[in-house]
C-alpha cells in the first residue's frame, strides 16, 4: 500500500511489513530491492524523482532514505552519474580486540606500574615515526599493565618533548592506554595507527609479564597524531596471545 505524503508529519505507509517515517520505510524498501537482485551490485538505481513519483514521496524523503544507504556501505553517490548499488569491500576489515580492552577498561582491577619515566634518546624507529632526527631526546615511559594482580601488558612509548603540552601528564592515565585503541577518553589524541605482529619475548619482558620466554605473544606498535595531524607519541605493546582475541564483521550490518 502507498499513500501520498502531505505536507505535515504523518507516517507514509509505503509497505504494511515496514514501520517508521517515510524516510526509514522507503530506506528498507530499497534494500529489499537490492536484495532480491532487483538493483545488482554495480547496477544504478532510479533517479530521485523517478522514485519519488513511483511512491508517491517528496524527493527529499527519497534524499534522506539514500543517504542511510549510502553511509551504510550499500549505495554510492557518484556526482553527475547518479546513485550505485555497492558490494561489499571484502578487503578492509575493522578489529574488535576482545579481551585487551575489556581488562583496559575495567579500571578497578587494572594496576599500573611506571618502569621508567624520564628523558632519553629517540630509537631509529621511534625517530622515524615521530619524523625527528634519531638520537633526539624524547620522553620515555615504560610501564607494566596488571590486570587483578596478574601481569598482562608491557608498554614503552616515546613521545615529542613539548614542556607547553599537557600530553605527557595525560599519558600517565590509566585512561590513555584504551584511547589509542577506542578514541575515548583523551581529547588531545586525533587518530592512531596501529600494527599487530607476532613476537618473540626477551628474558627481561618474559620476566616481568610472568610467562615463559617461548609463550607466544603479540606486539601492538602504534603512533598516534594530533589534532594538527602531527604525530606525538609512537611505542608498542606486548602481551601473551590469550589476552587479545580478534572478531570481524565483513560487509553490510544493520548495526
């Protein structure tokens, strides 16, 4: 069943099996149509006005159900071409590192022990990843992560000597250690890249994190920028495997 929308606020019954504002019932409409192969992937869908006119919408009711489309991952808008049905981009994947941040973000039972704080020369790597001269003096922390008593994460991290910025100060919150994975909780942080790989514990960070030294672990390095998109800190984690685990979702999801 379709109704005509007025111009007031009345819900538009585009399809009894659909509820919600015009917008949201059209939006499920359109999929349904994609779904069905209706629309196929790659395929351009009817012009805003075509589908105004077939449902008996204002075209920007049919603007406002393209977009949720569109920042879903399903249509595409390509200026002076129309609107594309998308597949899915089975090559990027976002990571929920189960386990780590559940232990991060229960602050009770999270312990933090400072190793080392104080100033000392940028590594090569470090300097590369700050964009500094190797040898230049940054500050260093060194901490040890234990979670209910039990040692779990070891941290080093380098970052910019600035006595004006208050980011050194922050990062001594145990807060600042989930951030560079969730963005939460620190304002100073724009963006983080991170990298997971394998790795080999030496005797020293077997030690401290209290497993063998063959116990294989994973290592965390990151960089983390500013909001002048200037890079601030660079470091690494490392933590025994059965710490993190990784679930993705691939495609288009509802939620």
């Amino acid at each position: 069943m379709t109704m005509k929308e007025d111009n007031g606020n009345s819900v538009v019954i585009i399809k009894s099996s659909f509820k919600g504002p015009a917008y949201v019932q059209l939006a499920a409409l359109i999929k349904e149509k994609i779904c069905s192969g209706e629309f196929p992937q790659g395929s351009r869908i009817p012009a805003e006005v075509a589908i105004s006119k077939t449902y008996g919408v204002a075209v920007m009711t049919v603007r406002q159900a393209i977009h949720i489309l569109a920042e879903k991952g399903i249509l595409r808008r390509v200026h002076g071409s129309g609107t594309f049905v998308c597949g899915p981009d089975w090559t990027r994947a976002a990571f929920n590192m189960g386990g780590l941040l559940e232990k991060l973000e229960d602050r009770k039972a999270v312990e933090i022990q400072i190793l080392y704080a104080g100033m000392a020369e940028a590594s090569r790597s470090a300097a590369d990843s700050l964009e500094i001269e190797p040898g230049e003096m940054t500050v260093r922390l060194e901490r040890l992560v234990s979670y209910k008593g039990k040692p779990f994460l070891l941290n080093r991290s380098y970052l910019k000597y600035d006595p004006k910025s208050p980011i050194v100060e922050s990062e001594m919150e145990a807060s600042s250690l989930s951030s560079l994975f969730t963005g939460k909780d620190n304002g100073f942080v724009m963006k983080s890249q991170l990298k997971l790989e394998p790795c080999v514990l030496n005797p020293r960070q077997a030690d401290l994190l209290k497993v063998p030294q063959d116990r294989p672990s994973f290592k965390i390095s990151y960089t983390f920028y500013g909001f002048a998109d200037e890079a601030m800190g660079t470091g690494w984690f490392m933590t025994p495997k059965e710490n993190i685990s990784f679930t993705t979702r691939i495609g288009v999801w509802d939620d």
